[in-house]
C-alpha cells in the first residue's frame, strides 16, 4: 500500500507540474439539481427529482450546505482520496489474482496517467465516485466469499445499492444479481438477506417513491429516452418516418431529445392517478 502511495502522490506531482488543475467552478451539467436548491432546499430538490437517482446531488448538497465558500477545495480534497483509493484497490485486486507487484504498479501507473482518468479526477461528475464503488464492491465480495462475517456483507450491499442510488445503469435487478452471485460464492442466503436488509429496503423505498410521484418504476425518468438512443434512435430518418406514416411507430418518436414541452401530447402531462 506504501508503494502504490507513492507511486500515486509521484503521478499527481506530475500532473501537476503539466499544469493540470481541479474545476474552478461547478459546471453546468444537466445532473446537478440547481446549487442554490441544493444548500437551500436539498431535501425537496431530491425527493421531486424524477431524471436521475438522488445520491450524487445529495453529497453535492451536502458539500455546498457544509462548506458554502470552500466547496471546491472540499470536492478536490474527496476526488484525490477517491482517485487514491480506487488506484490501490485495483493494485490490491490485481495482486488477488496473482499479477505480479511490479507488473501490478506498472499496470496502475498507465491507469492513473490515462487522460481520462485526470479528467475525471479533475471534474466533481459522478464517473469517479462510480468507478470507485464498483471496484469497491468487487473488493467487498471477495473479501465476503472468503470470510462471510456480518460486516463485510454489508459493507459489500451497501456499495452496490450506492451505485445503484448514484446512476441508473446500475437497476435494481443488477443488485439482486450481485447477492445471488454471493450466494453462489458460498454464502448463505439467509445471512446475505439480513445483510441486504437496510441498503435493499432504501433502493426499493426510492423506486416506490418515483412510481408513486412520477408513475415511473424506474430511478430515472430518462429510461425511455435512453431506450429510444439504442433503437429508434438508429433508425436513418426516412425509416422512421415511413414506420410511423404507417402507424407503428407515435410521432413523438421524430422529435429530438429535450425538445419543448408543446411539442409533445398534452396527455404526456397528465396527472398520474
């Protein structure tokens, strides 16, 4: 582990003295919920927020509720430990599976120095923290199978429910998935029920909410939109339009992404029962 430091705080050393810097200021993504919400209102911007899983605006609201003038020496102090443990738990994993340390640290350096590694590192999106907890909870289902003790059950269930709150990639029935796959390991299935318990009770809490709010069982409202990009997205456009002069395809499907609100069916708006 003192080796993998090293090798790390020497990669940031060099990033550094090429110039490389943290974000000067939030960016204007489409993900973040508003900042003056988050430190004013972050409860209510979470709870009525239907395209995205709340996690990374909740730790974006906590951050500008905490530390309004330092938020960003906060978020850069975070993104390098995240950016730190992510590059010793892949040594770590690397090293489980019997690659050598050197090969192992040559292997981290090239990940570490890749460029879109120092982007991400650099920019407070939800891609690091991702790429963290999925290498997390491989680490922590490993070290379950070998040693099924309540803690590492549960540490392991509570980082992949985090991804699943962080991004929708990551549904519901990937998380049924991974404890299956526990079980599979070796574990018993009681014992991984009770561990999943609390993280799993929060995931279904959140899919209950949006259904109930928004008529969605899904964490993101984007779902359709992200379905309509792998399949009638790929339609050249005269296919498109010859499958819904026909009536099988609804015309809504011509309109592009984001386009205003008049141009969609006015039932689209209507209230859920």
């Amino acid at each position: 582990m003192l080796g993998g430091t090293v090798v790390f705080a020497a990669a940031q050393a060099a990033h550094a003295a090429l110039g490389v810097r943290f974000a000067g200021a939030l960016p204007s993504y489409h993900e973040y919920v508003d900042p003056v919400l988050l430190r004013t209102r972050l409860l209510e911007s979470l709870t009525f927020l239907p395209s995205q899983p709340p996690v990374f605006n909740l730790f974006l609201g906590l951050v500008l509720k905490a530390f309004p003038a330092a938020h960003l020496v906060v978020l850069e102090i975070v993104y390098r430990a995240l950016g730190l443990g992510l590059f010793l738990l892949l040594l770590a994993l690397m090293r489980r599976v019997g690659v050598s340390t050197a090969l192992a640290l040559a292997l981290g350096t090239v990940f570490v120095a890749a460029p879109a590694f120092v982007l991400y590192e650099c920019q407070p999106f939800y891609m690091l923290p991702l790429a963290f907890l999925l290498t997390a909870s491989v680490a922590l289902g490993a070290a379950a199978a070998r040693r099924p003790a309540g803690p590492w059950l549960v540490a392991f269930f509570a980082a992949v429910v985090l991804l699943a709150l962080t991004h929708a990639l990551f549904h519901l029935v990937y998380v049924l998935l991974a404890g299956l796959a526990l079980v599979a390991a070796g574990v018993r299935l009681r014992r991984a029920a009770r561990a999943a318990a609390a993280p799993l009770g929060i995931l279904v809490a959140v899919y209950l909410k949006n259904a109930l709010l928004f008529g969605t069982l899904t964490l993101s409202a984007w779902t359709g939109m992200h379905l309509w990009d792998m399949t009638v997205g790929l339609l050249p456009e005269g296919e498109a339009r010859r499958l819904v002069a026909e009536g099988r395809l609804s015309p809504v499907a011509l309109d592009p992404q984001f386009s205003d609100p008049e141009r969609y069916p006015p039932e689209m708006f209507a209230s859920n029962p």
